[in-house]
C-alpha cells in the first residue's frame, strides 16, 4: 500500500513537471517514477537498516546474507531487481513457489542476492529447570561433577523437558542411556537403585548451583578490584 501510494504521488510530481516541457520528458519522468519507487527507494532503506523493509519491520523479518551477515547496498539493489520483476510485473507469482520450494524460503531475488530472510522477534521458551531430587541431595553436594559435552548436556536437558510426554517405557530406556553416558563424568556414582532420570536431574540441578556460585564469586572478585581502584 504504501508503495502504490508513493508511485502515485512521485508520478504525479514528475509528471505535472514534465509534461510542461514536453511529451518526450513525460515518458522520461514515467521511467524515473518507475526506477525511484520500485528500486532505489527499497534499496535504499534495505541498507541503512540493514535489511528491513517497512513490511518487514512490521512482521518482525530482516533480511541477510547466506552467511547470517548483514546485507549491503548490492544485496538490496539486486533483491530490489529482480523484486520488481517476480514481485510487481508476474503479481508475486514466481516469488511465491520460488520461497515455497526453497528450504529457507527465498524468493528468486534471495538466490540472485546470496539472502534469505530471517525473524527477528522470536519470543523465547525456556523449559523449567530441573530440580534436585530430596534424597539425593547430600549426594550432589559431595560429588566430584566434571564439565558435560555441550551435546550430552543438551540432551539431557531436551530429555528433561519431555519426560512427562513419554511413554514410561520410553522414559526409561532413553534415562538409562544418557544415565550411562553421564556416570562417566560423575564420581562417586549415585545411591543404589537411583532412578536414571533422578540421577540426571540431580547432576543438572547441582551443576546450575556450582555455576550460579562461581558466577557470583567472580562477579564479587570484580567488584573488589574495581572497588580498590
């Protein structure tokens, strides 16, 4: 819409001056009209915002390169013409089963430029931490835990977060696995018969409390130094 009105609004401009000087500026002042609202203007705020259109910014997208960076003035000036192209002159047709077969959803102007477009405002859902089973904590306290893989430790997490959905079959067998992954990063081991997911959720527990005191530590150890100074 606002781009319709614009293209009015400059072609009346342009035109209402040209045709005061002749038939042969008007068709001059139509070509102009054509380039500054459907090209120079989108390329012009895609790179100072780096990629946000006014459509954009109202649905929360931007738009970068394929390495996740920030577009430029050539990434915008070549989405803005071949937009003109898929977008105005074949009514969004080509963009639309070009982003519907695109694993990322790029229209054709995405694969000339090297984008794809990305949202921004994203809310985020973190799942409740676990808590530290009663009966195991004075084990927790006392026990020598080692640093989990990020991919163990995020495992664990996800398996966490979905215990409940799961079969109790399921819940048990995938507990067991991860429970034997993580009794290599544990010692001493747990009680006899601690249940795999008690066991997973008493590392979890105890070492968000280690990390949180570190944290803490570190951040008093700042502020004395700062202090001093």
């Amino acid at each position: 819409m606002v781009t319709l009105v614009l293209l009015v609004v400059v072609f009346v401009v342009l035109g209402v001056a040209a045709l005061q000087s002749g038939e042969a500026l008007f068709h001059v002042a139509t070509v102009a009209t054509l380039i500054t609202v459907f090209i120079a203007i989108p390329t012009t705020v895609e790179t100072l915002t780096r990629g946000r259109s006014l459509g954009k910014w109202a649905c929360g997208l931007r738009a970068v390169r394929d390495d996740a960076g920030p577009v430029s003035f050539q990434h915008a000036f070549v989405r803005a013409l071949v937009g003109f192209v898929e977008i105005y002159a074949f009514t969004g047709t080509p963009a639309f089963f070009s982003a519907l077969l695109s694993a990322k959803g790029k229209r054709l102007g995405d694969h000339a430029a090297g984008t794809y477009v990305v949202r921004e405002r994203v809310r985020l859902r973190l799942a409740p931490a676990a808590l530290m089973p009663p009966h195991l904590q004075a084990w927790a306290q006392n026990a020598d835990l080692a640093t989990l893989p990020t991919g163990l430790a995020l495992a664990i997490r996800q398996y966490l977060g979905r215990a409940a959905t799961l079969d109790s079959r399921t819940r048990h067998d995938l507990g067991s696995r991860l429970a034997a992954d993580v009794s290599a990063y544990v010692a001493p081991p747990p009680p006899p018969g601690t249940h795999p997911q008690d066991l997973l959720a008493a590392v979890m527990a105890a070492r968000r409390e280690r990390d949180m005191a570190r944290l803490e530590r570190e951040a008093a150890m700042r502020r004395r130094l700062v202090g001093e100074r």
